[in-house]
C-alpha cells in the first residue's frame, strides 16, 4: 500500500525562516534498531514513497520529511527521463550509514538541496567513499560509490546530523528575484 508523500521541509519559504521546520533540519538524527521495528519499516517506507514520487531530487533524508530517523534514499543511477515511476533498482536506501573510507581529492561543485530552495552552493566532497549500512530490509551492506552518487550520499548523510549545504563557505548561487530573502536569511 503506498503512503501519501510527505512535504519536504525547507528552511524557509517565501515570507521567510521556517522555524519549525528549520528545527526538524537542525537536529542530529537517531539511529534505526536492527532488526527493524514494524514503526521503523513504516518509515522507511514513508521515505521511499516521499522520494520516487519526484523527478527533482536525487536523494532524500528522514529528517527532510519530518523523521529524524537515519535513513537516506538516493538515484543509484542516472535518472531516465523517459521512465514514469522509479523501480527499487533505480535507487538504493541505506539505514544507519556509516562512511568508512573516503578517497580521492575534493572536489567542488554546485548542490542544490530540497531543503534550501531556489539556491545552489560549491560544496567539496570525496569522489569515491565506502559505505557501511543497513539495507531497507535490515541486512547489513557494504557498497562503494563513486563520482556525482558519492557526492548525493555524502549530501544525504549531513542531513543525518543535521548539516545543510548553506553551512559550507562555497560560492551562493540564486535567483535574481530571491535577493531580498538571501539577504533576510544570509545576513
């Protein structure tokens, strides 16, 4: 039975801060029990259905949904446009991710995030990390990504503990019309 998706919080809107969703953002997450309760299948699932309902996002936390729980869902390929509805091959869900290695120098890019609306900002992130995790079925896993999904893991996990790409020093890319509220919100 799929779930309604959940609104994705942002930090804030169009009159301003979001303070009560900004609380929800800022907090560390907790981990899931293994093995998985019958709440935590609930919210997994509850992701899963929030973020292959989306063609705009290559990755969704719990926390961006209101469920500060560890969970992160992300593209585990580039999206097919021509696809209608993402298959669980299509992306992969991690529980309780842990980066165990991170290789590579680096690299800066632009990141946009659900979250933050409208904005972009030069983040530099690994382009190779190994990951520890639970899988949505609670097995324990153990993959490497590389290069642009890396980049979309590495972005994920800061919502876990709350980190969002405004709080990195890179270069702040908007809309012209958006100056009032970047200068309300960055100043």
């Amino acid at each position: 039975m799929e779930m309604a998706p959940k609104r994705v919080l942002t930090l804030w809107n169009n009159e301003g801060v979001n303070e009560a969703d900004t609380s929800v953002l800022r907090k560390k997450s907790v981990e899931l029990e293994a093995p998985l309760t019958k709440e935590a299948r609930e919210e997994i699932k509850a992701l899963i259905d929030s973020f292959t309902c989306r063609d705009d996002a290559s990755g969704l936390a719990g926390p961006q949904i209101g469920i500060n729980k560890r969970i992160i869902i992300f593209r585990n390929k580039t999206v097919d446009k021509t696809k209608k509805k993402m298959s669980p091959d299509d992306y992969d869900v991690l529980v309780n991710p842990r980066i165990t290695q991170a290789r590579g120098e680096k690299e800066t890019a632009a990141e946009g995030c659900l979250s933050c609306p409208e904005i972009q900002i030069e983040v530099s992130r690994f382009p190779e990390i190994k990951i520890r995790a639970l899988n949505e079925k609670g097995e324990k896993i153990s993959k490497r990504y590389l290069d642009y999904t890396a980049r979309v893991v590495q972005h994920e996990i800061d919502h876990l503990d709350g980190t969002l790409i405004v709080d990195y020093p890179g270069n702040l890319y908007y809309p012209k019309d958006k100056q009032a509220l970047i200068d309300k919100l960055f100043k």
